[in-house]
C-alpha cells in the first residue's frame, strides 16, 4: 500500500512535469473506483491550469483554478507522468492530456484509489478530520502524549489512526516503534513524554530515509517519471518474521492487531 513517503515522491516526481501545465482532456476508462469518479470531471478540468499539487496526509491535491482535484492512491494505485504514445495497460483508469503532450495516468489494479473533484479543501468530508502531518512542528512527543491520553488502544493503532497524526502507515508504524524500542502493544495512554519525545522523533527519521529511498512499499512502484524506482528498503524488523533482531539478534516476533501484521523485538521492545 503506498504510505507517506510513496505519495511525497510521487509529487515531488509530478511537480516539474505538471504544474504550470494546462489539462487538455481528461479520459477516464474506469469510473468504479472507490467512489465514482464524477461525470463532469472533464468538463471541470478541461482548459484550466494546474497552479500546484499539494499533500495533505496521503491526499493529492492539484490546484486547478476554481477547484482542485483530489487523487489518493488507495492499495495499490500509482500515477505516473508517460508519454502520448505510450500503450495503454490494463487498470489505467485516468488519463489527464496535458498541453505539453504528456500524459498523467492513473493505474490501480485493486480500484481502491479515489479521484473527484472538490471545490474547497479546507471544507471536505475526507480532509477535515486530518491529524497533524509529522512534518509539521506540531508534531511532537508532547502533542503525541497529550493525545494519547485516556486511550486503551495499543499505541501502534494509535499511531496509525489518521485523526491523530496522518499518513504513517502498518510498515513505518512498526519500525518507528522498534526504533523507539517501544513494543507495539502497550496501551496509549500509558507511555510516559520521554518515550514519546523519541517516538516523534524516530517516525520522523524513519520517515525521511524512506523519502531519501524514494519510497519504499510497492515491489512495482515506478517514479512518477516512469522510471523504475529504486525502493525496498532495509527494514529493521517489517516483515522479518524469525530472522535476527539487528539490535540483539534475538528473533523477531510476529503478531496480528486490527488485522494488520505486526513486528516487534520482544527483548528490545517494552
Ligand atoms: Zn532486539
């Protein structure tokens, strides 16, 4: 599923190819995505310019004069810049012709994704409830302390919950915690500030190595310039299932919470 830093990379890959750009037609092959994809999005986007695409959370938004257009990639979805004549594979669903001949297409295998079009970000149903970015200087070990309060739940669900901080996912989630040496498990509410001053902090470095690597979650992830990337990421404890805990090497345990994989170190972690 792309996270974070997959969608970041995608953006800073569409940015020099698209913005400043006008969209000449928009083709949509698969309107059954998510939600459907609105009839009129061609009539709304033809001829106007993209002035920016921003993120918010896992949220691309490309600001198009009187409205923008609001693309996430949901499981498994990628959007790539390729050329006018490249053939169309099975699952492109979206195609935006852009003035300068290029081609910014949707391809999502699992239709999981989203693209729709809204006319003000800062009132949107999917928008509104964000959390903090963590890149954000609100972002803190004390906003994550205050805000984990009175919860129960285990502190990765906590973690990936995006009303609270957005965008970090099951595979940042667990190597955040591990290098945190926090063990996923342990209620919210009961890990003290200092824990969570280099909780905030790991997230971030963990973060910022998986920009630097362009991304890392999808074996097929292409840079938005069509070009293969460079990913898979050494991942200290993510799905490492047995094998030595870099830290102790002792094994590395394996669980289920909220029907998502969990990895931890239980010598490290508590
Ligand atoms: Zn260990």
């Amino acid at each position: 599923m792309p996270e974070l830093p997959e969608v970041e990379t995608t953006r800073l890959g569409l940015l020099p190819r698209v913005v400043g750009r006008s969209i000449r037609d928009v083709v949509v092959r698969e309107p059954r995505l998510r939600w459907p994809v609105p009839r009129d999005l061609a009539a709304r986007l033809r001829g106007t310019r993209v002035s920016a695409i921003r993120r918010r959370g896992k949220y691309l938004l490309f600001d198009c004069g009187t409205g923008h257009l609001l693309v996430h990639l949901g499981m498994s979805g990628n959007l790539t810049v390729v050329p006018p004549d490249r053939p169309v594979r099975r699952h492109d669903h979206v195609d935006l012709a852009l003035d300068s001949g290029d081609i910014v297409r949707l391809n999502d295998p699992r239709r999981f994704g989203a693209v729709l079009w809204v006319r003000d970000p800062g009132h949107h149903a999917l928008l509104d409830g964000l959390g903090v970015e963590p890149f954000e200087e609100a972002f803190d070990g004390e906003y994550l302390h205050r805000a984990s309060r009175g919860r129960r739940a285990p502190v990765k669900q906590f973690l990936m919950d995006s009303r609270v901080v957005t965008g970090i996912g099951n595979i940042y989630a667990n190597e955040a915690l591990f290098a945190a040496r926090i063990l996923p498990s342990r209620a919210a509410g009961r890990i003290a500030l200092g824990r969570f001053e280099r909780l905030a902090r790991e997230i971030r470095v963990t973060l910022e190595r998986a920009l630097a690597a362009g991304g890392s979650t999808l074996r097929d992830f292409v840079g938005s310039d069509g070009a293969p990337g460079h990913f898979q990421l050494e991942y200290a404890v993510y799905g490492r299932q047995g094998e030595p805990c870099p830290a102790c090497g002792r094994p590395v345990s394996a669980s289920r919470h909220a029907g998502r994989s969990t990895f931890h170190c239980a010598s490290c972690q508590r």
